[in-house]
C-alpha cells in the first residue's frame, strides 16, 4: 500500500465551524426549537473528532472505517474527515545499534560483529500497514543482514591483499550491508541512510592463534620486502661496477659479492665489517 495525501483543512477554520454551530444549537434551545438545537449540537460534536494535530518531523495515518483514507505529513492544527483514527509514525532520522552477534565468516572463522543502521520512515502507510511494527521489524531484519553479509566475506586475508575483507575494506562493506537492508527494509517503507560496523573482532576462543597468524605474516610480508629490496639494490651494484668499469669480477666473484650483501641487507643484527689487505686473487 503506497502512501497518499489525506483531506484537511486548516485547524482553526474547523473550530471557527465547530464555535458557530454551537452558538446557532444555544440560539436555538434558548428558542425552545429542541430538535433543531440537538442537531447543530451533534453537528458539533462530529465535526471536532476531525481536529488533529500534527507534531513536526511526524505523520498522521488515517483510517475511515478500516478503510486507508490517507496522510497528513504537515506539521499543525488541522481539521480531517470526522471519526477517523490516527495513528502517529515518526519522520525522524533514528538510529539502532545491534547487539555483537557471533557469526562464521566466509572462511569459518567465528568471529563477533555489530553495527549501527541509520533510518527514517518515508512511507507512512507501508509502516503501518505492510508490517505489524515497523520499528521491531528494523531491528529483525538489520540482524538477519548483517549475519549474512559477514558469512559473505573473510575476518581478513592472509595470501591475497586484493580481495575483499571484513576488516580492511569497512567503506565497501558499509555500502554492501546498506544495499541488503535498503532491500529488506522497502516493504517496511524505511529508508537506510547509513550502514557501519561499530564493532568487528574474532571470537575469544580462536583470538590468540589469530594473533599469532597475522604477526607471522606480517612478517613473512616483510621479509619478502627485504629479500626484493636486497636483490634489486645488488644486481644495481654489480651493474654499476661494470658499467663504469670500477672493478672486473668474475663469476664467482661476484657470486662472492651478492652473498656478502644480501647477507648485509637481510641480517636483523648489524654486520661487521672484514677488510681484505691482500690481494683480491
């Protein structure tokens, strides 16, 4: 059911009618004319059961014998068609923060996770109507697609830096699972405005062996920036002595020469320095 505007009047043209018609009913039942009087009187009376009003940033749904009849989304005194129910929807921006739930990521790791979704009602009738209650249904459905998106994706990744994770794309990830709730949540007439992760960590019982994969390849990466590093700046070396004719090497020398600075690049201590007096042959 799509949203439509109701009818209504400003409110104090209303009760300028509702004081007249009660004026005309005492004129007249000072007049003794009872029955005309209890008409205007009952006149009345239904035409104030059409005055509302409307709070800023809120929406009134109106029903006519369990008939839609409409919205009134400006804020004011208004009068409506008498005897209609209204029911109140919020037109604020909320937030609803979700509890840290305990999911598999796409690699089986448990992991502990939650997030913070943004919303606002933009169909009132669809919140009112479509679902039993809006507000329980947000909180159900942000649950459900922040499980899922986290089955979708690894905690983090250790062979390949492009691929997408949970911990090192946050951006991609917000957009993702604001994507699946914009879907879920469009029956519900909500709007998802933003989508975060406030909370992302593996679960206490795999934590430490976690710990201990990322600082080894951690240092496994950085290794292999050394060992790159140390080959380029040695093939430089021997590149140079013989572009500029410093030194003629060998083969085994220079062998001789790479071994000596690999190991002089790629040590963690400091290495100590040998000066040859002799020949070099």
């Amino acid at each position: 059911m799509r949203e439509q505007n109701a009818w209504y009047l400003d409110g104090f043209i209303g009760i300028g009618g509702i004081a007249m018609l009660l004026i005309a009913g005492v004129l007249l039942l000072a007049q003794q004319l009872f029955l005309p009087a209890l008409l205007f009187f009952v006149m009345a009376v239904l035409l104030a059961t059409g005055i509302t009003i409307v709070q800023p940033n809120q929406a009134k749904v109106l029903t006519f014998f369990g008939r839609y009849f409409g919205t009134i989304r400006d804020s004011g005194l208004f009068l409506t068609v008498p005897l209609t129910l209204r029911t109140n929807v919020s037109l604020r921006v909320r937030n609803f923060t979700s509890n840290k739930l305990k999911v598999n990521d796409t690699q089986g790791n448990p992991i502990e996770i939650a997030a913070v979704v943004v919303f606002r009602v933009i169909d009132s009738a669809k919140a009112v109507f479509d679902v039993d209650d809006y507000e329980q249904f947000v909180e159900i459905q942000s649950e459900a697609a922040i499980r899922h998106v986290a089955t979708k994706y690894p905690y983090d990744t250790f062979e390949d830096d492009n691929e997408i994770t949970l911990r090192g794309n946050a951006d991609i990830i917000s957009d993702v699972l604001a994507a699946e709730l914009q879907e879920r949540l469009r029956v519900a007439g909500v709007e998802v405005i933003e989508a975060r992760l406030t909370h992302l960590a593996y679960s206490p019982e795999i934590a430490g062996a976690m710990l201990q994969r990322q600082q080894a390849a951690a240092i496994l990466a950085a290794r292999k920036k050394i060992v790159q590093g140390a080959v380029s700046m040695a093939q430089m070396a021997i590149e140079q002595l013989d572009k500029e004719n410093i030194l003629e090497l060998d083969d085994e020398r220079k062998a001789a020469m790479v071994n000596n600075l690999m190991v002089a690049i790629v040590s963690e201590r400091a290495t100590q320095p040998v000066i040859n007096t002799g020949s070099l042959y």
